[in-house]
C-alpha cells in the first residue's frame, strides 16, 4: 500500500517476494494413494455383454455386393433396378427403402434372408439409387396413382415371375407395404412395416387388412412418432397384429442404420425372420389373447424400466376362444359369499351357521366368512 502508515508491511511483503525467488519448486507424487475415509469406492460399471453370434454372421462379413444380383429390369412403368440374392424358388421378400434412401439400406437384412434361404427383392424406385426416371411422390394417397409404387412394385414382381411375397418397408416404403397390403392381397403374403410413415387415404381400411401385419418401432428415432401412430396400429385387426418396439438409448444418432446397429441389428433380424416362419414372440401373451405393448428403457440413473400397456381390447377377447372366455366368466368371491349369506338369512340357517364358526368345526364356514368383504366403522 502507498500509504505512510502501512509502510512497514509493504516492506515485508516485498522482503518476502524477493526471497521466493531463491526457493526451487519440486513436487513429489505419491504412486499409491490411500482412499480418505470420506470417499465413496468408485462404482464398477457393469461389463456389457456382447450379443450372441448369429447363424449367418460369416454371410454379414462378406461384401454385399458379392452376394447380391445387381439387375436393370423392363417394366411397363420403365427402367427399375433391382438388387437380388437367394434361391429363385424361395418365398420371395420383397423390400421397399425409405425416402429419400435405396435398395442398398437393406443391406444389412441380405445375409439372414439368403442364410435362410429366402429369395430377397430390393427395388430402386423410380428416380432414387441407380433406377432412371422423376421420384415419385412420397405421400400416402399417392401410392395407389396409376403408375405408383403399387403398380411399380407388382411390375417388378411379374419381371421377376414372383406371384406372391412378403413384403418389408422402411418409412416411405412401409406405408407402401400397408397400401399393398390392402389393395394388392393377391400379392401379399405378410406385411412389415418399419417406421411407417402412412395415414389411411380415403379408400383404405386398415380394418379391413386380411394378413398378419408385424410393426417395428425404436422409440429413440425422433422422426417417427408411435405415440401418434398408435391409433392406426390399433386400427388394424387385432388377431393380425404385432408390435415390437425397441430402445437403444443414448446410442441414437440421426441417420443412423438401425439395422447396421451391431446390438439392435441382430434383434431386428431376428424377430423379422422368426415372424416370416410363423414363429410366435418370445413376449405374447399365452392362448390366442392380444400381446401387451411394451417398451424397455432407462431413467437418467440408468435403472431399467418397462412401460407396459396392460390392457386387453374388447375385439381382441372377442377372438380368444376359451380362453377369454373363462376369464370373463370367473366369479367374484366376494359377490359369491355374499349372496350365499342372503340364501342363509332367508332359509333361516345363518345362526347354524355362526355356531359352526364358533366352534370352529367346520373349514368351510372359515372360507366363507373370509371371503365376505371388510366393512369397518373406522
């Protein structure tokens, strides 16, 4: 401080900084650092189990492009090129990209279908890959328009001498699948729709929808909505619908290949060929009762959490068979006693039949006072 009175410790202050410039500064680490007794272990992050190998993964680790049948196919509706692979008298799948995409986004699917011996399709439609010709127009109304992706996709499958297929779509191509699903049925054997980006245009009924329909959904994708998509999947007929819904967590990044997601991929593989066999969920519910709707995921601690819709449709008991049946007619204990202490109290045995509690000589009495309901003043 300039200050006349605080000269004495200014002096001191500058005494000391000039011997600081004599002093070396070494620093010495302790290597073995004892915990305090104050400090938490550090939490062990559990090892993440890696999925289980597929059949088909020597197939996965070829270039696609080995497999697949690359082909410029004439059609009444022009140039489509296809991208092919599998046995020409296996049941044909049928894949339709998304907007704006092409065929070789399937890529990932090739090695399971050709491992279990299905034919694969992947079409480029018009104006999209390596098929000539103006894009068409990617919303639903438009996909039955003469010369649509409808008429495209069956043209592709007379080229090809296919007369039925299953058919698989992403987005875009997943509202064609339901389209075809409806207005081509002598062409579709089952439908799988990926993300379906589809709203019922007038003169189609997903009501009416007469294969089994199997709807897979990640619920991380920000671009595809189930929420809002619920209603139409409920529209469809109960006993031919299935849902799947996925979650991969923090791992989402827009544009990523769900199917090329070396977790997430498998289990899409997976559940897709199990569905195409006929094979029923590992989750659906026993007897032929609808299967709950149910997603997995993760609070921001990491624990997990399953959100479950526990509620079976009225249609759906309406299709159970026995099943339903008996778990609508089981009685309610409770009412049951209740009206056996009515028939008592007419035929005047309820005093017999207070003896007989008392006494405690009879089981039966206990089960029936037992199940009568509580009614406390309190």
């Amino acid at each position: 401080s300039p200050a006349q009175r605080h000269s004495r410790e200014s002096e001191g202050t500058l005494n000391f900084a000039s011997s600081c410039r004599r002093i070396k500064g070494e620093v010495f680490v302790n290597s073995v650092r004892k915990p305090r007794p104050w400090e938490s272990k550090p939490k062990e992050e559990p090892e993440k189990e890696e999925p289980e190998e597929c059949p088909w993964a020597s197939l996965a680790k070829l270039d696609a492009a080995s497999v697949m049948d690359s082909q410029m196919l004439d059609t009444a509706h022009g140039q489509i090129h296809v991208l092919t692979c599998g046995p020409s008298d296996g049941e044909a799948v049928l894949l339709l990209h998304g907007c704006p995409s092409d065929a070789w986004t399937w890529k990932w699917l090739f090695p399971p279908l050709l491992y279990n011996k299905y034919r694969a399709i992947a079409i480029d439609m018009p104006g999209f890959g390596s098929s000539p010709g103006t894009r068409l127009g990617s919303r639903s109304e438009l996909n039955n328009v003469k010369g649509g992706p409808l008429d495209i996709a069956c043209a592709v499958l007379d080229a090809l001498g296919v007369q039925k297929a299953n058919v698989v779509g992403y987005d875009w191509g997943a509202g064609i699948a339901l389209s075809m699903g409806l207005l081509r049925k002598n062409r579709v054997l089952k439908v799988i729709p990926f993300h379906p980006s589809y709203s019922p245009p007038k003169g189609e009924n997903l009501g009416a929808m007469s294969m089994k329909v199997l709807v897979l959904w990640v619920k991380e994708d920000q671009f595809h909505n189930l929420t809002k998509w619920r209603k139409h999947f409920e529209a469809l007929p109960s006993a031919k619908r299935e849902l799947e819904v996925y979650s991969i967590g923090s791992r989402w990044k827009p544009g990523m290949s769900l199917g090329g997601d070396k977790r997430l991929g498998p289990q899409l593989q997976r559940r897709i060929l199990a569905f195409l066999a006929g094979e029923a969920s590992q989750e659906a519910v026993s007897g032929s009762l609808e299967k709950r709707l149910e997603a997995k995921g993760a609070t921001t601690a990491g624990k997990l959490v399953v959100h479950a819709q526990n509620v079976v449709v009225a249609d759906a008991l309406e299709d159970a068979g026995g099943v339903a049946k008996a778990l609508r007619e089981v009685e309610d204990p409770t009412k049951a006693a209740v009206e056996q202490f009515r028939q008592l109290w007419s035929s005047g045995k309820l005093q017999a039949l207070y003896a007989e509690r008392l006494t405690g000589s009879s089981a039966s009495s206990a089960s029936l006072f037992g199940a009568l309901p509580e009614m406390s003043p309190e």
